[in-house]
C-alpha cells in the first residue's frame, strides 16, 4: 500500500541540501519530482532520520469511536514505511516548545508535523502553547493536517480557524453515501480517486470557509444533495470534502473523511492521510493555490461510483 521507493524520495528531501547526493537523488528521480522539489516549501528534514509525527486528539466535545483507528492507522503507515515514527496523545502537554529533557517529554521541536485527530471543543491550550502551534506552521514551516473533527475544535481561537481553514457548521446529511468530485487530480493525497466518486461518510459543512482562501481537493457534488434541509447554510452550495492551503511558511491539509471507523479501513482513505502527511513534511509537492470550482458533471459525464 505505501511503496518502498518513497524512501528514496524521502532520503532526496532531506540531503537536498548536500549536493552530491541531490545530484544522486536527481537522476533517480522522475523529472517531476526533482523540477517540483526546487520550489517553496518546508525546510528539508536533518539527513538521515525519518520523520517525527504527532497526533492529538484530544475531546472536549463529541467524542469519535473513530479516534483510535486513526491513530492506529497513522501509526502504521510510518512504520510499515519506515517513513515517520508517531506519537500519539489525547492531552496537549507536547504542543509547547519550551523544551525540557524531564521524564524524555518532547515538545514541538521534535516534531515535524501535527495531527488533529477528530479533535473537539476547546482544547487544553495556554496563550503561549497556542502562540508556539501557530509558529511550528507558520515560522518553522512544519506541517498541520487536520482529520474530520479538527474543524470542530478551537472556535474560541480564531487563528485556529484561520489556519485550518474554517470551522465545522453541522453535518446536514449525517453519514450518507456522499457524493464527491475530484477537482485537484494532480495532488498528491487525492491523485488516486476516479473524477466522481462515492464514500460512506459524515461530511461537514465548513463555516468561515471560502474556497479563495484554499486550494479545493474535493467537494460534494452539489447536484445530488438534498437541500429541503434546515441544516444546510451554505448559499453557495459548496460544499469541500479535502483542501490545501499554506499557513505561513508551513503546509497545511484538512479533510472531513474519517468519521467513522471503516473509513480507517478503506485504502483510499488511508492513502489520502498517508499522502497528505509525506506532502506535508515536503516529501512531495501539490498546489495550494485556489481555483473557482472544477469538475462535475458538466465536465466529466455521467459520475462513476466506483470505490
Ligand atoms: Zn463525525
């Protein structure tokens, strides 16, 4: 499922810096990659360390079944990879970078990118471990990826919101077999879902949320929901399932998949988290740039539900 030669990529990235080895690395690369690893992004990893992952997912609201097959299936994809090694916590003592060699506790520092899984509420967070979540993303350029409730989270910090993109609105349709487009095919978490498509989920309805503000992997097809729905707000009818976005000098990824625990069993599910976290330690490049909505059924026919 997570192929070996990711870790040659991953050895690219991180040496990149030295240049011999990114000469190797160059010529055993696809043009793609070694042109699109030039460009902005995170800072490359120190060579020879896999990457370090932190996943939170503390609940001060609803609480997910869903969490621990998250966790356990980020855990997995870095170590079936040898990609990332994870931590994983449902209190929010490591987010601070004040670092202190007591008890081995980590902090921010070690870390390359932070997980909310299914968060909720108002987390556990002074002023300054919110000051220092902020900085990883936006000074150090580390990574943020954001799983289903993350967008539930937070409401009272508004550079939260503004650095995952908005905030959750209700679920109109509670778990349904939702209907999705595939606007970005081009990025790297999303590359493997057909143009149209169906998943058994809860999706969101973001609020504070405007596509110019992000680059929209995917969205429901507003075509086929049912609007005679008093928990519908949106006027626009957009409705994103997964975007990308920069948040300063870091990368940041969201999407509303996830909510239940057999989504954690899907494999396009899992490749999309798995793609979303090596894009957001810098492994591999996609665009946060926004568009006006792509796809649909005006442009791809009659939507397959396929997968
Ligand atoms: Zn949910």
């Amino acid at each position: 499922m997570y192929p070996r030669s990711d870790l040659s990529k991953l050895s690219y990235v991180r040496n990149r810096v030295a240049l011999p080895i990114a000469i190797l690395g160059a010529l055993l690369l696809p043009l793609g990659f070694q042109t699109s690893a030039q460009s902005k992004g995170p800072s490359a990893l120190p060579p020879n360390r896999v990457g370090h992952v932190l996943v939170i997912s503390q609940t001060k609201g609803f609480q997910h079944d869903s969490v621990p097959d998250a966790m356990a299936a980020i855990y997995d994809m870095g170590h079936s990879t040898r990609l990332w090694e994870t931590t994983m916590r449902t209190d929010t003592e490591l987010l601070t970078k004040t670092d202190t060699r007591e008890m081995n506790r980590k902090s921010l520092n070690y870390f390359d990118v932070v997980v909310f899984g299914s968060t909720t509420g108002e987390l556990d967070l002074t002023d300054a471990q919110k000051a220092d979540l902020l900085s990883f993303v936006k000074e150090d350029g580390k990574g943020f990826v954001g799983i289903h409730a993350a967008l539930d989270t937070n409401y009272k910090w508004p550079e939260y919101g503004e650095m995952i993109g908005g905030y959750f609105d209700q679920h109109p349709w509670f778990t349904f077999n939702a209907p999705i487009i595939l606007e970005d095919p081009s990025f790297p978490a999303v590359r493997h879902f057909p143009k149209a498509f169906v998943k058994r989920d809860e999706i969101y309805q973001p609020k504070a949320w405007s596509r110019d503000k992000v680059n929209v992997l995917l969205r429901l097809d507003e075509s086929k929901l049912d609007y005679n729905n008093p928990r519908v707000h949106r006027t626009d009818r957009d409705f994103a399932v997964a975007w990308s976005k920069m948040y300063g000098n870091g990368r940041v990824f969201y999407s509303t998949l996830g909510h239940t625990k057999e989504a954690w069993d899907d494999p396009d599910i899992r490749t999309m988290y798995f793609e979303a976290i090596k894009w957001t330690m810098g492994m591999t490049e996609g665009s946060t740039a926004s568009h006006p909505k792509t796809g649909g059924v005006a442009s791809s026919g009659t939507p397959s539900t396929t997968r």
